[in-house]
C-alpha cells in the first residue's frame, strides 16, 4: 500500500527492477557513465557500436537522480526525458540514482509453418520399459518421454517441452535473448566474443536459461 492505494503488478514490477538497478550509494560514482555503474551491478545493457553513441540501443530509464548527470550529448537528440543513452550519461552530482534498461517486448510466432509429412528418426526411443539415446541405454521409462525444443534468436528465446511420442506441445515459454549486451545482431556478437569478451555471452545464455 502507498498513500492509500493499492499498487498494481506493473507499478510493483517497476519498483522492485528499479530496487535491483539502484546505484550502491557508499561509494562516490562520480565521473562515471551509466555504462560502467551497469557493469557493476551486473545488467545486461546492448550496444554494437563500442559504448561511442553510434548504435543508439543502450537506452536506459532514469526513475530517480536524473539532475545528477551531465547535459545531453549530440547523440542523445533523439531521446526526451526521463532517457539517456547509458554510453553519454555520466555521474556529475552524487545524490541518490535509480535506472534500468530499455526493455523490448518480445514479438512470437505461437505457429509456423507445418509440414505433417516430415519424417525424422527419433533419437530417444521407447523400448519395453528402458529409454534409449540411439543405442544407448539411458534410464528406466517413466510413463513418459519428453523434450525440449528451443529457439535461439537475436532478441528472443522460445523454449517447449514436447511429448516426443504424441508430438504433442506441453508448454511454450519465452523470454529476452540475455546475450543483447554484446550486439543486437550476430555479426555485432561475434565480434564481441572475440575480443577480451571471449566466452561471456555463452556464460549468460547458460545463467538465462
């Protein structure tokens, strides 16, 4: 409750990410850009173009503490209040920060296209009572053999579980693609993980999922 009215699910979504993105207030944060306090509180913030304002995809939201930056830079007209780029945004002030990335809203295709005479040996088998990984014995059949199908895109993961003995959809889940910090497209990305970065978006594809 909050002066007398309850708050919605968006408004306590919004205070608790803005709860996890609050600057740490004990040490000074001064000549710092948003960029670096974000590495230190360990978000994932994109950008393609090497943290210089080309790219325009490290939009952050500033909930508190926006006097305590620096005037907009050329790169940043695009943007109105309360939006800065986290790459030109530096601490100029120390007072009380609160910001949290730009969060995109994932766009899935629930069908695609279907082809029902597709024909696919299947790699995990049913047996009597055994469960087989081609011919290897892997455990004991408990009623049910199941899935997981997963979609690797630029922006977006789907993952579903599926019967692979009816075919059957169980349950379709989908969520942010975590590697966004390192690009917004693979080439951006695979640049990324050749530098001093090797290894880090496969680190976060494995903590994301």
């Amino acid at each position: 409750m909050l002066e007398g009215r309850e708050l919605s699910k968006n408004e306590v979504r919004r205070r608790l990410e803005n709860a996890r993105n609050r600057c740490p207030e004990k040490t000074s944060q001064l000549g710092k850009t948003l960029f670096e306090l974000g590495d230190e509180l360990n978000l994932d913030i994109p950008s393609s173009c090497g943290r210089n304002g080309e790219c325009h995809e490290c939009v952050v939201e500033i909930a508190n503490g926006i006097q305590a930056l620096n005037e907009r830079s050329d790169s940043e007209s695009f943007l109105k209040e309360p939006y800065r780029l986290a790459c030109q945004a530096r601490v100029v002030a120390e007072q009380p920060l609160v910001f949290s990335p730009l969060r995109r809203r994932p766009k899935i295709l629930a069908a695609g296209m279907k082809k029902d005479n597709l024909l696919l040996e299947p790699m995990v088998t049913r047996r009597e009572d055994r469960v087989y990984y081609g011919e290897k014995d892997i455990d004991h059949y408990r009623g049910r053999l199941l899935g997981i199908a997963v979609d690797l895109g630029t922006t977006t993961i789907v993952a579903e579980l599926i019967d692979l003995e009816s075919g059957q959809s169980i349950e379709r889940v989908s969520f942010e693609n975590p590697q966004k910090f390192g690009g917004s497209d693979v080439m951006h990305r695979i640049s990324y993980d050749g530098g001093e970065h090797r290894g880090e978006l496969t680190k976060s594809l494995i903590k994301g999922t």
